[in-house]
C-alpha cells in the first residue's frame, strides 16, 4: 500500500513542500520477530506474534522513508507508539 500511496505523497510535498508521512503503531513492535520468509504468515501464524511483527514492520517502513532519498527534504516522516 505504501508504494501504491508514495506517488500521490510525492505529488501533494512537491506541490505544498510540506508532507508528512505519520505512523501509529504499537510498543509491541519490539516483540517483533523480522522474519522475510515469514512476511506474510505462511510458513508460521500465530495471532500475536503475527501483530507483533506487522507493527515491527511498520516502524522499519518509516525508517526507511525517514534515510536520505533523493526526495527526504520533501517531507517529515514520524513513529508514534
């Protein structure tokens, strides 16, 4: 979803030169597991560490966005938890 919306974020900072990406996420992210084989919960579910590691997932994202790209002036990008 991220990378269908980042066209739309792009356009809007572009044009204002003040986006903001905001993350809500939980303190559970630091019972997260990161496990690329295991993205989507098909090799192992379980409900809460699924949760866990989805919010942990979530504050990588914002990270991410937040490192120096090309377009990182354009907008703030934060991680409440």
């Amino acid at each position: 979803m991220t990378l269908e919306l980042l066209p739309l974020l792009l356009e809007t900072a572009f044009t204002s030169r003040d986006g903001r990406i905001v993350n809500v996420s939980s303190g559970l992210h630091n019972k997260g597991i990161f496990d690329p084989a295991n993205m989507n919960g098909e090799v192992n579910y379980g409900r809460l560490q699924f949760y866990n590691n989805s919010k942990l997932y979530n504050v990588g994202i914002i990270f991410i966005i937040s490192l120096p790209l090309p377009f990182h002036h354009l907008f703030l990008s934060f991680s409440l938890h």
